[in-house]
C-alpha cells in the first residue's frame, strides 16, 4: 500500500467516523479490511482505495465498520457496573416518583455491556423505576443486528457472566448457542448510530463510552462529547475507559474518587456558549491520555 493510499482511508476515516490512524497501524488496517476485499472481490487495498475513490457509499461503510472496535464482553470491568448499582441506588434512594431509567451504551458492539446492565438492573436488591431503557448504539450494521438476535455462543457467554444468571435469564437454543429472555431484552434498544452525530434519544441518566474516545482525533472526541452531554440528565453519569482520561473540555467534569466517571459541568447550556468555549478548546488541541493497560 502506497503512502498516499494509506492517507487516503485515513483521512475517510477522520471524516465519517472520527477515527484516528496513524502509520504504524497499518498492520489493523490490513487485517480489518481483509474481510471487505474478500467480500468485494477486490485484489487489494490499492484496488479498494481506487473503488472508494468513485465514491461507492455502501463500500465507504463497510470500511468504516470494518474498522471499528468490536471488543466486548459481559460485566466487563466489575467496577463499572457496582459504580452504576450505587449511582441508581443514590439516586432512587434520594428521590421518590422515578418513573424510568434510561442508559446509553455506546460502541455496544454485539450487546454484552448492554445486557449486563439490564441484568444488573432486575437483579438491584432495592425497588426500581417501573420502566428501563437501554439503547445501545454502533457504527457497524452487522454487529447491530447480531446485539438485535440476542444470543450468545457458549464461548460468549463463558466471559464474565455468572453461571446463576445465565440459567436465569437465558436459554439454550441449539448445541453452544444460548438466547437472552424477552424478560431482559425488551428493555434495550439497538441503533446504528455515528457519535459524530446527535442521537434523536435524551435524557440519559447513565452513558456508557468505554474505549472509543482514545481512538479518535482531538476535534472528533469534542464532537462526540458536546453530543453526548446534550443527551443526559443533568445529575447524569459518564462512564469512560479506564485507561482513557479526559482533558481540557466542556461538557464534563472528573468525579473525585471514581474510576473514569465524569458529570456534567454547570456551565451555561445555551448552544452558542458551547459552540463558542468548544472553538477555543479545538484551537488548543485538546488531547485524551491513553495508557495501555490490562482490562
């Protein structure tokens, strides 16, 4: 692959995904469009970049797909979802009436972090609102409606979720397929969605974004954090990667004591306001620290 062909997926990248690719992953651009070429009948990328060039759309999206993250499992990072039970727990504890609870997880990939808190909500030992929503959202249109089947290989299903509530809320199906009670998955709701662009759902009380912002540009982490914020409760929670930090931004704030969780900053909410602190963070070039760490 030629240099140029190689800046040129970058830069369709940065544009339709806020995806940041740098040189040396050239081996993952490599392996993740293998697919693409196969099903393309394409030779190679070279051939791929002259397709993309005549402006094939539905080859454009599967490129974007093919190269986002997909990496997930049930209660991935335990942590996360006790920091989720005592946020609801608070919260239902300090408030009476709540009629429903909505969370976000974005890049759901296949579903498991989408249902390990539906799991955790119907297993919370308090009483809870009569009413959950969980939207799970992701760029790719085939792991979307993969997460939409809700069912599991065994293999899946073996990575971190507990023997007592697979027998609870899942069924075998076939030889190493188990599927998810209707019970649990009329509760979650899966859209293909680009976090470059505003979700048509709001207030969220807890938003999930695990993992995604360190793989984008600086302007397209901003993006998708103005987005986010518009879309949450004010009292709302933020959950990030572990590994991943937020810097210099305008939305959100760092909780003390609290691993990757941030709330809403109490700044003016009015469009313009935002707009106009959000071009003075871009001119500083605002950067997430991203550690590589063993999750």
């Amino acid at each position: 692959m030629t240099p140029q062909d190689f800046d040129f997926i970058a830069a369709l990248l940065k544009k339709y995904s806020g995806f940041s690719l740098i040189p040396s992953q050239l081996y993952l651009l490599e392996s993740r469009l293998a697919p693409v070429l196969r099903q393309n009948n394409l030779v190679g990328l070279e051939e791929l970049v002259t397709s993309l060039k005549l402006n094939d759309i539905e080859l454009r999206k599967s490129v974007i797909e093919a190269v986002s993250v997909n990496n997930t499992r049930f209660f991935r990072n335990k942590y996360v979802f006790k920091t989720i039970e005592d946020f609801l727990k608070d919260k239902m504890e300090s408030s009476s009436g709540i009629a429903e609870t909505r969370i976000l997880s974005a890049g759901c990939a296949s579903g498991q972090e989408a249902v390990s808190v539906a799991l955790l909500f119907h297993e919370m030992s308090v009483s809870v609102p009569k009413k959950l929503e969980i939207y799970g959202l992701d760029m790719s249109r085939k792991i979307i409606e993969r997460a939409q089947k809700a069912f599991y290989t065994h293999y899946e299903v073996q990575k971190g979720l507990p023997i007592r509530l697979l027998l609870k809320y899942f069924t075998p199906i076939e030889k190493d397929y188990w599927q998810l009670n209707p019970e649990i998955s009329k509760d979650i709701h899966y859209r293909v969605h680009n976090l470059m662009n505003l979700f048509d759902q709001k207030d969220f009380d807890v938003v999930l974004c695990r993992n995604m912002l360190s793989f984008m540009t600086p302007e397209a982490q901003q993006t998708a954090l103005e987005n986010l914020a518009s879309i949450m409760k004010p009292d709302g929670l933020l959950i990030i990667g572990a590994s991943e930090v937020l810097y210099e931004n305008f939305f959100f704030e760092k909780i003390p004591d609290k691993i990757a969780c941030y709330r809403l900053k109490n700044n003016p909410s009015t469009k313009d306001s935002r707009h106009k602190s959000l071009n003075g963070l871009l001119s500083k070039k605002p950067r997430f620290k991203s550690a590589i760490t063993n999750k």
